[in-house]
C-alpha cells in the first residue's frame, strides 16, 4: 500500500502539520498490523493488536466481510485484552478453496493461527457465521475456549430448528437451490476507481441503515483491485455459495453439546421473540455453567457490531466482567 505525504509541504511549526502528522503515524500503525500467515495449509490475512500478559479475544466477522467490521469495536477491546481479526478462509483476501469452505475448516484455521500467535486460550465473539465459527471451535478445542459472545448459532438453516421449519427433504432440497440459484444469478459488479465502488456501496446502504465512519472504514476494506486495475469486492457469487451450502448440513445442537463455556447470546429485535430462537436457546442452555441473553435496543442480526459498535462493546464487557472466577 502506498502512502503520500502530502502533508510534507506544511510548516513544521503549524498544528495542521502536527495533526496530520499523527494522523498518517495512526494510519501507519494500522496497517503494520495487518498481515498474510499461513496456518492449516492456506493463507489467512489476520491483525493483531498484541497486548503482552492479558487475555485474548478473537473477532469472527459475518459471511461476505472481511476483519474490517471490527474497526469501531477494537477501540474498546485494545487496552485490556490482546486482540486477533481475520479474514475467514473463502472470504477477503484470505485463501478460498472452494471445496473445503465448513465452519469446521475455518475452526481449524483458528486452531492454527492460535498455535502460530502461541494463544493457549481465547473468547471467542462471532457475528453471524463468525458465531457459527465461534461455536465449531469451542466444539472441536473446548479447553482453547473462555467464553463465546454469539450475534448467530441461534438456530439452523433447514430443520427442526431452523425458523422457517423446514422439514421434508423436498422442502429442504427446494431451498438450497432456489437459494443457490438467487446467489449464483448475482453478477459481479467492476468499478473503475474505489470512488465508484464507494459511492453505490453507501447509496445500497443506507436504504436500510445510517452511513458512519465505521461503516465507511469497512465497506473500504473489502474493495480489492484487479489486474486490469479496476475495483470489485473480495467475493464471488461461487464464493458465497461455497461457505453458505455447507451450512445446510450443520445441526448446532450437536455442537452445543460438546462445550460448557460461558455464553453471551445477542438475538436481535427480529429473534429475540421468536418461538424456535426461545426453545433453541433454551436447549442449548441445558449443563452450561453460564448463559446470558441480551437484545440491543435497534440491533439487526450480523450488523449489530458496525451499527451499535459502543453497545455491542459495553454488552460484551459486562459480560467479561460476569464471568470472572467462574
């Protein structure tokens, strides 16, 4: 990435010269945290903001993102605790092998990058597949696990506890390819400068949600340039499919029962008062040492962290304080 100061020209005795200067000191120190390492078989871009002797917690972002959702979370995070964000595989500028895109794979992939940063333990705080992520690991390397905040794995795509009910296996094959067939349609749009890419991405948003310097800052970050030199995102309509379909034969019920971890579930206002979200949750619950449910007032599920960036930290850190000495 290149760098131009262009604040080189200003008077070293003017303010402005100062502040841009620490601006363009932050910027740098942003980026050297981000890196590329390769951990089970692939690579993984991943950031780590190191904080030597405290806790960790590992930040799993939504399908289709990338780590940049977590920039106005991090601030809240980064002086208690030592932080790990990554690209998941089949996302970002992560490798995508589109064979191998499970959350049991990107649960390995965590496992991986764990042993290479030497993190024994950590929480794990996932938004939407990140908390299906979230929870594979805690099934697959429960000791590695302190807690879990969910924003997700509240219930199943198909199945007795998916929402829609979706039972048969008619039923059941006539959703995975009428959803197949809807991501597979979607074309993949070019841009000829960031700008372009910026500009429709903030008019897409906020028909539905305000625009912010957080929703800003990730919407760039997963803007990936082309060969030819034009802008797109990081992810193909193949790609999608490729973490979306494995998904239809994950029961989350058979996970939960593998860990006994504390558990902060974050329904949104849409879940919170649904019937299967209610039994689900209270299954799952059953033999935890610690379980808690919390709805944000204007939380909307997977976007709760870029919408709610202060809430969904403050939540998530009266919850750490629950927990201690359990």
């Amino acid at each position: 990435m290149r760098i131009k100061f262009t604040f080189l020209s200003e008077s070293i005795y003017s303010p402005f010269f100062y502040i841009l200067l620490i601006r363009y000191i932050l910027l740098w120190c942003l980026i050297m945290t981000i890196s590329k390492i390769k951990a089970n078989g692939i690579e993984i871009r991943i950031q780590e903001f190191k904080n030597e002797g405290k806790e960790t917690i590992v930040f799993l972002h939504y399908g289709g993102a990338t780590l940049g959702i977590w920039n106005g979370v991090i601030p809240h995070f980064k002086e208690n605790y030592n932080l790990i964000t990554q690209d998941l595989r089949c996302h970002g500028f992560s490798d995508k092998p589109l064979d191998a895109c499970h959350i049991d794979d990107m649960a390995k992939d965590l496992a991986g990058i764990m042993d290479l940063l030497k993190v024994k333990k950590a929480h794990l705080v996932g938004s939407s597949m990140g908390a299906d992520v979230a929870i594979s690991f805690a099934a697959n390397y429960p000791g590695r696990v302190t807690s879990l905040v969910l924003d997700g794995g509240l219930y199943d795509i198909v199945g007795p506890d998916s929402k829609e009910q979706t039972l048969s296996k008619e039923a059941i094959e006539k959703a995975r390819n009428d959803l197949k067939e809807r991501i597979l349609a979607r074309p993949r749009k070019y841009y000829d400068s960031k700008e372009g890419y910026m500009v429709e991405n903030k008019e897409g948003w906020e028909k539905h949600f305000p625009w912010s310097d957080v929703v800003r800052i990730a919407t760039e970050d997963e803007i990936m340039e082309t060969e030819e030199g034009r802008f797109t995102s990081t992810q193909s309509s193949e790609e999608i499919w490729s973490y979306i379909e494995p998904l239809y034969d994950v029961t989350f019920a058979d996970y939960y029962k593998k860990f006994n971890c504390p558990i902060l579930w974050l329904p949104d206002e849409k879940e919170q008062d649904n019937e299967i979200v209610l039994r689900n949750l209270e299954n799952y619950a059953k033999d935890k040492k610690y379980t808690k449910k919390v709805t944000l007032k204007g939380s909307v599920h997977a976007y709760t962290c870029v919408l709610k960036p202060e809430e969904f930290s403050n939540e998530i850190s009266k919850f750490y304080e629950e927990i201690k000495g359990l």
